[in-house]
C-alpha cells in the first residue's frame, strides 16, 4: 500500500519542468534534485517513478484527463497506473480535483486510437504500424512502456561471469545470466551500486545486453587497431578493450568533451592500458584523416533518435519528429562515409543505433553500399554464432524489448574489399 506520505507537490513541480520538453529528462531530473538537497532517497525514488511514469503513458493519460496539465496528469498516472483509491488521494485533492477522478478511471483504452493506445505521437504509431503491422507493433508499444532492467557487463580483465554471479547472488542481490551476452548480468532489482566493491574495482560495469552484443559483432582481436568513432561515455569502448586482452590500440573518438570525461573514471577502473580517448571537431578532423586505411576494426554507433531507448527515456518520443528523424538520416550517413575511410583492406566496419526506425537503419546501409562498393554487407547471424552468441535476426542485427529483452539496437556489419 502507498505510504501515507507522498511527496506530491515536488513530484509535480519536477514534472512541470521535465514537461517543457526541451532538455533531456533526466538532466532536468538532476539538476531539480541538486537544487532540492533536503529530498531524501525514498522522495527522489517517488519523485523520478512519477515524472517517468507520466511520460510514459502521456497520451493515454491526456486522454484521461482532457489534455491535462501536469498536475492532473500526475493524479491520473496514480488512479491509472498505481491503482490508488480515493480514500488514499483525497488528502492530495482540491476542490473539482475530487469530481476528475471517475472520469480518469472511466477512459476505455480499447476505444481510443491506436496512438493513444500505445501512448506514443502519431507519426510514430503510423511508422510503428507500417513496420511491423498491428499485432507486432502493439507488443513492441507495450514493452517499451515498461522500465527497463539493470544489465551489467563483467569486465573479463577482472573477473569471470560465474564468479560474479556468485558473488552478487550472495551479498543478497538477485542476478542471473543474460541469455545472449557471454559477459551479461541481469539484476531482478536496481541496487545502488556506485559504491559497492566490485564496481569500483572494475569487475563490473552497467551495460544493456543489447549493446554488449555490439562488441560481439566488431569482434576485435588481440594485437588489432580498432576505433569507436562515436565512443560517448565510452561503454562498448571498454568491452572492445576487454575482447582485445588489452592489446593493440583501441581509439575513443567524440566530439564531446563532457561525454569523454565521463569515461576517464571508468576507464582508470577497467584496467585497460590500450585505449586513448581522442576529442575531435567533427567526423572530419585532421586526427581522424591520419588514420585513413590503417583501421582493422571501426565502429560507428551513430547519434539516433534513441527509439529503441524508450524504457529508459521515454520523453524522446515527444522530443522527437519526422524532421528531426531526417535531419539524423543525413548526419548518420555522413559519419558513416568519414569512419569509412578508417577501413584498410580486409577491415571490418560495424554501423549501429538505437533506434527502431528504417530511415536511419537500413536505408542508410543500403544508401552507403551503394555509393562505396568495395564494403559488403556481412551476415550477422554467423558472425555472432562463431562468437558462441545463439541469436538469429538475419543479416542485420535486429533487437527489440518485446522480443529480446533487451534495449532497441540495429547493426550491419560491412567488410572491405
């Protein structure tokens, strides 16, 4: 049962803020908190489930409520989606508050259209739709308001994935093998981990499966040079570090100072000594054009619109548009034409996002290999399977939450002529 107690008001506040849609959720989240330094752990918990509980289900919640602000959609998302009755509300009510709540609960999904349905805008259920046709879609719709779980990659300079289990399992956290990953961790709950022994000592790191599949298909070897052109925060950097026992050069390029900062910690913790982080202008620096030809292996996990991320940033769907869409497609073939270069003879170049949508998916490979005809689009599949994964999309690696569990990530792999 719901604590007598909510911190409803700085719940809503938050809200109104993270509502504006102009800021990623969770940067408005943060700062709203380190602006709030009294809100204790379980208030922050409360606080964060509501903002991204609402944005989650916004449309079906402004159906609800006559396209509510962000004070009704908060009390609808807790008569709709928590259950709460009115005796639990009625102390967090004002005046013609008490009268919306029949008519919150009275809303039958089941009549409204399929975009309400599966709260998302309608130009994405239209897409959704024409993808994967009606029934495939609404599972698809239905995993993604979910949360998403905790992944954890081990770090197999440090540890072994069976010891590790062993070890979580003990201190009392419920961990079990992911099911594609040779390296995954998956918790049944989201323990704190920042400073818990394991982590800090680089055992561990937090990954999606999903995404630890990536390094699966770059498959480094010991001895290679290897690139991440897009490296961010550096996560699937430090799995190709790991699958090249340390060995060879590993480069980390970003355009992003704040986001390369945010490996260094990660990467003291890893134990890798191959690895340099490089800050560059553009897919066009002078850094990146001294490596032209001499690159084994490049990945390029390109900026998306992140639909495939909806369980963890469910407000990309409303920051998110056709345009925006198309703007990425031209942004992501132009990184794909500069990381080319990179490739010598032979090399392989993986192209990946987390994205769900075709235009910046297949329609950019396809576009690419057809203006550069010594890459040729590898079968996935088999390049997973002689990495010992069991997992059969086809040629491309198509993943989704409905039916992998996992975040959602395309990826081609191309070879060299």
């Amino acid at each position: 049962m719901p604590s007598p107690y909510l911190p409803l008001e700085q719940a809503i506040t938050a809200l109104r803020a993270v509502m504006a849609l102009d800021t990623p959720a969770d940067v408005v989240l943060s700062r709203y908190f380190r602006e709030n330094p009294m809100l204790g752990n379980k208030d922050r918990a409360f606080i964060a489930e509501l903002v991204f509980g609402v944005l989650r289900r916004k449309r079906s919640l402004e159906a609800a409520t006559g396209k509510g602000t962000p004070r009704q959609l908060a009390l609808a998302w807790l008569v709709r989606v928590q259950g709460m009755n009115m005796r639990q509300l009625e102390p967090h009510l004002r005046g013609p508050e008490l009268d919306m709540v029949p008519q919150i609960k009275a809303l039958d999904l089941a009549t409204q259209p399929l975009a309400v349905q599966w709260d998302v805008p309608d130009w994405l259920a239209e897409r959704w739709l024409a993808i994967y046709g009606a029934e495939a879609a609404a599972r698809l719709a239905q995993a993604l308001l979910h949360p998403a779980p905790l992944d954890l990659r081990v770090n197999t300079l440090r540890a072994r994935r069976d010891d590790m289990l062993a070890v979580l399992n003990a201190a009392g956290m419920s961990a079990t093998a992911t099911p594609y990953s040779p390296v995954g961790v998956r918790m049944a709950d989201k323990p704190v981990l920042a400073k818990y022994k394991p982590f800090l000592e680089g055992q561990i790191e937090i990954q999606d499966e999903g995404s630890q599949l990536l390094g699966y298909l770059v498959a480094p070897r010991r001895g290679e040079m290897v690139v991440d052109f897009c490296a961010g925060a550096g996560g699937k950097t430090l799995l190709l570090g790991a699958l090249m026992h340390s060995t060879g050069r590993l480069y980390a390029f970003d355009v992003s100072e704040k986001r390369l900062a945010k490996l260094k910690p990660r990467l003291k913790r890893s134990g890798l000594s191959n690895l340099t982080p490089q800050l560059i202008t553009s897919e066009n620096d002078t850094r990146i054009k001294r490596l032209a030809g001499k690159i084994d292996r490049v990945l390029v996990d390109a900026p998306c619109s992140g639909m495939g991320t909806l369980r963890r940033n469910p407000d990309l769907k409303w920051r998110q548009s056709p345009d925006s869409v198309a703007e990425l497609s031209a942004k992501q073939t132009a990184i794909l034409a500069a990381a080319s270069r990179l490739v010598k003879p032979g090399g392989r170049l993986v192209y990946a996002t987390c994205s769900l949508l075709p235009e910046e998916n297949e329609q950019v490979v396809e576009a690419f290999i057809a203006a550069n005809p010594r890459f040729v689009l590898k079968n996935a599949a088999e390049i997973l399977q002689q990495q010992h994964v069991a997992l059969d999309t086809g040629d491309y690696l198509r993943l989704n939450p409905a039916e992998h569990g996992t975040d959602g990530f395309f990826a081609a792999v191309l070879e060299a002529s």
